[in-house]
C-alpha cells in the first residue's frame, strides 16, 4: 500500500481575486441557492462555516457520483493570501481514503485570477482510483462560480 498522494489543479477565471474569494468563502449560503443540481445543502454545525475550526456538513444532490454527505473542517485560513485548506472528517468520502484534504488558494491573474485546488489523500486499498471525479468537481465548480460571478 502506498502513503499519501496528491493531485492538484488550476483554473484561469475572469472574476477578480477578491470577488471570487468572497464568494467562494459563502459557499455554506451561496452554493445550495446557485448550484442545488449539486448541492442539496450545507449546513453549519461549528463555528461561523468560513473560520479556522469550522465544521460543514455537506449533503450533494441526487444523482451525485461517489459521495452523498461530506463532513468537512476547515483547517486554516488566510484571507490576506486567499487561502483555505480543509480536511474531510467524515462521510461517504472515507469509505475509499483513510484521509482526504484540501487547500484552496485564489491569486491575482490580470483582471482575473487563477484557482489552485490541490488534495492529499491516502487509499483504503490500491484498487481504489485517484480521485480525479473530486477535481473535476471541484474545476466545474470553480467555472461556475465564476459565471454566476460575472452575471451578478
């Protein structure tokens, strides 16, 4: 059995850094009400859902491949460099990884920005594939988000 791997991705968008933060920062009120084709909830159930220390429950919507709930904490926070790691701490997610977190980083690209998405993430078994679905959701999040932004 290997340690823990990684995958990471980046996304240009056209929203400017600190729009894209601030929305994606509201992602426990903003993304059930823009996004409920993937989000049926999320709810708050430590903290403010945006502070180091924070817990989200995630609850996807129907039709969501691989994982229904995910609890999530937010680990750390750094608004000034707009970043966010987090860790999953429970749910269908830790049926396949013995661990799975995140880190999130918004930089500054022209009039837009560039979005770092990257996770670690140790498997239960080795048949079990990189999650690869987790990033591209994670990607097709990020683009709409940005145009939900853009629209506003």
């Amino acid at each position: 059995m290997g340690g823990p791997l990684t995958l990471e991705a980046e996304v240009e968008v056209k929203s400017p850094a600190d729009k894209f933060w601030v929305s994606l920062r509201d992602s426990a009120n903003l993304f059930p009400k823009v996004f409920p084709q993937q989000y049926k909830s999320i709810e708050v159930l430590e903290g403010d859902g945006k502070a180091a220390g924070s817990v989200r429950l995630i609850t996807y919507a129907e039709g969501s491949p691989l994982v229904k709930i995910s609890k999530e904490k937010i680990d750390s926070v750094d608004e000034a460099e707009k970043f966010v790691t987090y860790s999953v701490i429970d749910g269908d997610l830790l049926k396949f990884y013995k661990n799975f977190n995140g880190c999130i980083k918004v930089i500054p690209k022209g009039d837009g920005s560039l979005v770092k998405w990257s996770c670690g993430f140790e498997k239960v078994s080795e048949e079990i594939p990189d999650p690869h679905i987790i990033k591209d959701f994670g990607i097709q999040n990020f683009k709409e988000l940005d145009e939900f932004i853009l629209k506003a």
